[in-house]
C-alpha cells in the first residue's frame, strides 16, 4: 500500500475518492460513474506532476526518505544476476548495513556494493536503518579489493542517513574505516559508478560513493551532514531542517551546477516509489552507459579521472 507524505495530502484525498468511486462501481455494476473517475483521475494525475516538478529542497528530502522507495535489494534483485553476498571484514564481524558481493549485470562480471535501509521494522533493525559501523566499511574495502583482483568493474549503490555514531562504532575506529575506504576507491585500477538512490549524507555515504561517474536520482540527495544535523550545529534546534535543506543545496539538481556529481536520472512522475521497476531499469540502463563510457580507459588512466574529478571540487577560478 502506498503511504503519503505530508506535502502529498491533496493527492492522496483525490486519488482516495477515485479508489472508493471503483469500489462502489465494483459492488454495483449498474451505477454508471466511468465519466466522473476519469475526471478525478485526470485531476489527480495533473496535480501530481505539478507537484513534483515544484519540489523544494526539504519536500526532496522526504522523497529520498519515503519508505516504498527501492532500496539495494530491490536493485540487485531486478539488475544482477547470479549475486553471492559475502559477509564479515575478516577483523571484527559482519555488518548487514553495507551489503556486496559479486555477480553479473548485462552479460559482465561486477562487484556491487551499498546500503541497506530495510523495508519493515524487522528488516530495519537488522540492517541497522542503513547506518553502517566500521566493519561494514572495512567489507567493502575487502570486496573492492576482489573486484580489483579479479578485474571486476564495481558498482556502488548509496542510500544512508550517515554512519552509525554509536560508541562501539567510534571505539572500533568508523572514521578511520570511511577514510581508508574513500583511499581505496580513489586508488582502484577498475572502473566504478556510484549512483545514490535516496540518502547520500555524510562520509557514511562518500565512503562507498568516490567513483568515476557519480549519478543521483532525480529526487535524491547528497550532502555533508543531514539537514536535520546541520540545524542542530547551527540553531541548537532541529526545527530548521528546512532551512538548512535549502542552504545546504542538498538536491541533485544544485549538486549538478557544482560539479559535485556527474549525472541526474529522472525518476518517475511521483518518485522512484511509485513505479519501483521502471527506476530500477532506468537506472541499470544508466549504469550500463557509463561503463561502456569508461571501456577505453587503463588502470592509470581511470585513476588519474577518479582523482582529479575530486581534486577539483570546490575549487574557485582565479583571474
């Protein structure tokens, strides 16, 4: 069943009153109302595109957030074929927020990498809401250092709300394992796409995300620190997240004007959440145009892209 935001209320009430109009035309077949349900489809459908195509940056947020939204599973299950996870960074233990492992996409061997959120409570809570700790990052250092073995090209799909900050994560070094693991993404010899799918927040997200080609969905974001953090810092109160939302330019379309990303995927009218196959097939077939993109390039030459992609954010131009 799919759940509305708050933004979404005048949508939901219409297609609300479409759903009960077919359910009464179900019951009694001799009431004639075709004529009024396309109406109100056709009202409910014009004021979702006009809704989407306004979205401020906080209303992006939610959209990242939503809970139907396809999560890593949900891609690996509709791009890679032939997928063996594989768990434990051979140092501490297993950690079900970062998942990867190798299989095929489109007829060539990959390594895939990401978050996972968990679609229910009980899912949730395994994978610790997307928040990976150290051992999840040091995996992913584990299984990027296969896909290099193994020449492999590695794809990376991010969705978190940060890495988690608990004190076993922060006594067992989180930060150290999210530096090494950007280290050994910038230092690869093999392609790497990352596209983030929801939630790109913190070096939780960066960790897994320094690839050749970063790509956003539409309605996804990207940032430092959630804006919910950012009003804390500056306001010593979350009720500013949308403020900050907005200042932080968390958007993929801001993030594109900085340079910071290389490419936007559209997602549907409504979101990624409101037609989950169509996403995940759009974005394989981004996926696979990238790397077809990189196919040229030897390992020095990958590396040498990789680094000076990111060695130029931020910079201004001098006169």
């Amino acid at each position: 069943m799919l759940s509305y935001l708050e933004f979404e209320k005048p949508i939901a009430e219409l297609e609300g009153k479409v759903h009960e109009l077919k359910r009464l035309a179900q019951e009694d077949p001799s009431v004639s109302i075709s004529d009024e349900v396309s109406k109100l489809e056709s009202k409910a459908a014009q004021m979702l595109r006009d809704t989407y195509a306004n979205l401020d940056p906080w209303q992006k947020t939610q959209v990242a957030r939503h809970p139907n939204r396809p999560h890593f599973i949900d891609y690996v299950h509709g791009l890679i074929e032939d997928f063996t996870p594989l768990a434990g960074d051979r140092l501490f233990g297993e950690d079900a927020a970062v998942l990867g492992g190798p299989g095929r996409f489109r007829g060539r061997s990959v390594m895939v990498i990401g978050h996972e959120k968990g679609a229910d409570m009980e899912t949730r809570l395994k994978h610790n809401f997307g928040m990976a700790r150290p051992e999840g990052y040091r995996k992913g250092i584990r299984l990027l250092d296969m896909a290099e073995r193994f020449s492999m090209p590695v794809i990376t799909l991010v969705d978190t709300s940060g890495a988690y900050p608990g004190i076993g994560s922060e006594e067992r070094g989180v930060a150290e394992a999210i530096a090494r693991s950007m280290d050994r993404c910038l230092g690869l010899s093999v392609p790497m796409i990352a596209v983030v799918i929801g939630e790109g927040m913190s070096g939780g997200a960066i960790a897994i995300a320094a690839g050749n080609r970063v790509l956003m969905l539409e309605h996804s974001i990207y940032a430092v620190i959630s804006p919910e953090g950012c009003s804390s810092i500056l306001w010593r109160s979350s009720d500013k997240a949308k403020d900050a939302a907005t200042a932080m330019k968390v958007t993929a379309q801001s993030l594109e004007e900085l340079g910071i990303i290389d490419r936007i995927l559209p997602e549907p009218i409504g979101g990624a959440h409101r037609e989950r196959a169509q996403m995940i097939r759009e974005t394989g077939d981004a996926i696979e145009e990238e790397l077809r993109g990189l196919e040229g390039l030897g390992p020095d030459a990958l590396r040498r892209q990789r680094r000076d992609k990111f060695m130029a954010m931020g910079r201004l131009g001098l006169s």
